[in-house]
C-alpha cells in the first residue's frame, strides 16, 4: 500500500461485521497496515504508541479515541486502552522482549484475550509462544509472498487482489463460530445448503482445542458446536453465513 488511508475515504456505512475491540500495541509502519485492514473490514480498535509524534500523525487519522498514548508495557496503560474488554490485541514493538512483557502483562488483565506478536528475534519466539501469544515473523511472511509470486505469480496476484483492491465490499478470508443456539450443531455441511443460502463457500473447517484444520471439506462432514467456518467473501455473504449457523469470529 502506497500510504496510510485517510478512513473518511472509506464507504459512509462501515462494513457489516464483528464489533469487538482490539488493541494494537505499536504505531510504526506494520501497524499502519494492520489499521488499514481493520478500518477496511469495520473492525474497531485503539492504538497505544508512547511517542508524542507517533500519536499526533495518528490523531489526524483517526479519531481521537482511538489513540492511547502511553508505554504498552504498563498494566495501567493497557487497562486505559480496554484490553479487559478486548477480543485481540497485536504486539508490535520493536523488540521481543517488550512484547514478551505486553503478552504477559496484558494476558493477567485477561486470561481469554487473543494475543499476537510480531516476531524479530527467532530466540525469542518459543518465550512468547510459552506466554500465551501467537508468534508471527514477518520476515518468514513476507519471504513466503515473495516467493509464491516468483513461483506462482498467479496465486500470488489473487492474494494481492484481495488484501488490497479498493472496495466498498472487500472480499477477505473470514471465519464464522458454529454455536450451540444456531441450529446447525450436528447437520452436514450438504444439509446446511450454505451456498445456496450464503452465496459463500467453505473452504476450510477449524476444529478442537489445537486449531487442527480440515481443508476443502467434505458435504458429508458434520459440523459442531466450537467449530469455526473458514470462507472468502464480502461481508453482506459472510453475515448470511454466521445467521445461518452461530455468530462472526
């Protein structure tokens, strides 16, 4: 992306989707993409970033409640910020071992809160991992993109395509929580007829305490209660999808 977005470019009516909040600890360029995305897909989120430059850039992006300016390794800060109310929150610091102490820090505030880490020092990663955070290295990221777009140009164009055509319905890969009360524990995914009612496929089924993954499934595959369907879709589909059998993710 050539820039960071100004979001009164974006559609009048925010797309359609989950309203949790999350947190993103760090305002520096990586973070300038994952708020584009979030702003994008409707998501809302806040911005802890201890330098008084850093905020003020982002201040006249955003609104201003969406800034916390602050240490994010400091309980108070991120308490200030909503993690106690948060679904997410992405440590992006410059070093690990900061965001070793945001993981942890954050995670005493709220044992269930979804945590991920920008990886730097791979010596590092397995401390993380060991505090409750998913590790992400963004330099084995981007490595992969590099070479699926040497190998696979055309894979790699479709990927681009999505993640970052201009769209007032931007299509994006997104997952869909199967819930006791939805009706759908305990039917077949041919039963559900969920392209029919959705217009969506199923492309993956995500199951079990490990987050195992059963690609292309089956319609003969019985879905339950936990399971999270993985599809690619604008949100109008995607919302037709979690009404019909549990709730966004």
């Amino acid at each position: 992306m050539a820039g960071f977005e100004d979001p009164t470019a974006a559609p009048a009516t925010p797309p359609a989707g989950p309203k949790d909040l999350y947190v993103l600890c760090g305002g520096g360029a990586t973070a300038r993409v994952v708020e584009e995305e979030l702003i994008r897909t409707g998501r809302r989120f806040v911005v802890v970033e201890k330098d008084p430059a850093t905020c003020e850039r982002l201040r006249g992006v955003l609104p201003p409640e969406s800034v916390v300016e602050g240490d994010a390794t400091d309980e108070a800060v991120l308490a200030r910020a909503g993690v106690r109310e948060a679904r997410g929150l992405l440590a992006m610091l410059r070093e690990d071992k900061l965001n070793l102490v945001v993981v942890v820090t954050a995670l005493q505030l709220q044992p269930s809160l979804r945590v991920v880490a920008s990886g730097h020092d791979e010596s590092q990663w397995e401390r993380l991992r060991r505090a409750g955070a998913i590790v992400v290295s963004a330099a084995h990221i981007s490595g992969r993109r590099l070479a699926t777009g040497l190998i696979h140009p055309e894979a790699s164009g479709f990927l681009n395509e999505m993640l970052t055509a201009p769209s007032e319905r931007p299509i994006r890969i997104e997952a869909v929580l199967v819930t006791p009360e939805g009706g759908a524990a305990g039917r077949t995914l041919g039963a559900l007829e969920i392209y029919r009612h959705a217009r969506v496929q199923v492309i993956a089924l995500c199951r079990g305490a490990d987050g195992s993954f059963a690609y292309n499934p089956a319609d003969a595959t019985r879905v339950e209660a936990g399971d999270r369907l993985i599809c690619i879709g604008d949100f109008e589909r995607v919302d037709r999808l979690a009404a019909l059998v549990g709730r966004w993710e």
